[in-house]
C-alpha cells in the first residue's frame, strides 16, 4: 500500500471517529466522568510555603494568617511599631534574596504539633530553621520558631557545574 494511501485511510477513520462522537453526543451519550476527589487534607508544610509565599509578595494578611493567634499578636506588635506597607516590604525585602527552600517531613510531637526544619538557601550560605506547627480546626499554623542557624555548604549556590 503506498503512503498516499495510507493517509488517505488515516484521513477516514479520523473523520469516521469525529462523525461517531457528534452521533453520539447528540443522542445524548455521556462518558462517565472520573468521581471527584475529596479536598486533600492540608500538610504542615502547605503552612510554611503559604507563609513563605506571602512574605515573598509582602502581603500581611496572608503573612499573619500562616500563624497561631499568639504569634500573630507578636507580629501585630512588631507590625504596629511601623505600617502595614513597611512591613510589607520588609517581608519582600526579607525574602527577596532566598533561591530556594526545602522543608523536612515532619516530625510529629503530638496529636496537635508537629516539627519540621526549614532550610534557607541563598547565593552566599544556607540556613536552616526549626518550626513547630499546631494544627488548629483543619489547618496548620506556625506556632514557634527558633533562630535560623548557618549551614555549611559543600558548593554554594550558582557554582558552575564541570
């Protein structure tokens, strides 16, 4: 069979097939949709890169919101000493020379509280922190968060690979 007639009959059958499902669209026909999937339970490390991704924009609100309401009153407090814009761009600036994060499983305490360590990667270091989450309704938040320590690196950040 030649090729010119090969793509003759690919030709057909493409329009047989569109033609089948017009008729059967038409006729009503409905393929089975896929079940919805339930909503996935939120993870401790959703709280820390929603967190991270407000900082980076500098929105307060969502900032504020990857907190227990006892963090949130400390930042208020900070929050209060300046505007809510300036802290704003605090945050942007803050974040703006972080290249990248990786967040640890967590390490569960209790039914509530979990750990995790997030690690800071700039061009220059790496720092990593520990949090402590509280799970709190369906959502975690931010519950504690000890100082950011230094990290050596072996090959910093941007190192030409050879």
């Amino acid at each position: 069979m030649s090729a010119r007639s090969k793509a003759h009959l690919l030709t057909l059958a493409v329009l047989a097939a569109t033609l089948a499902g017009v008729l059967l669209r038409q006729s009503g026909f409905r393929f089975p949709q896929a079940a919805p999937q339930p909503p996935r339970e939120p993870t401790p490390q959703d709280a820390v890169y929603q967190m991270l991704e407000a900082a980076r924009r500098g929105d307060v609100r969502r900032y504020l919101e990857a907190y227990t309401v006892q963090m949130q009153a400390a930042l208020k407090a900070a929050i209060a000493e300046q505007t809510e814009r300036d802290f704003g761009a605090y945050l942007r600036q803050l974040h703006r020379p972080i290249k990248g994060v990786a967040v640890t499983e967590p390490q569960r305490l209790s039914e509530r509280e979990v750990r995790l360590q997030v690690e800071y990667v700039y061009q220059d270091r790496n720092e990593a922190q520990t949090m402590y989450l509280e799970k709190v309704g369906r959502t975690w938040r931010i519950a504690r968060v000890d100082a950011a320590e230094r990290v050596p690196t072996v090959i910093p950040y941007g190192t030409p690979v050879q």
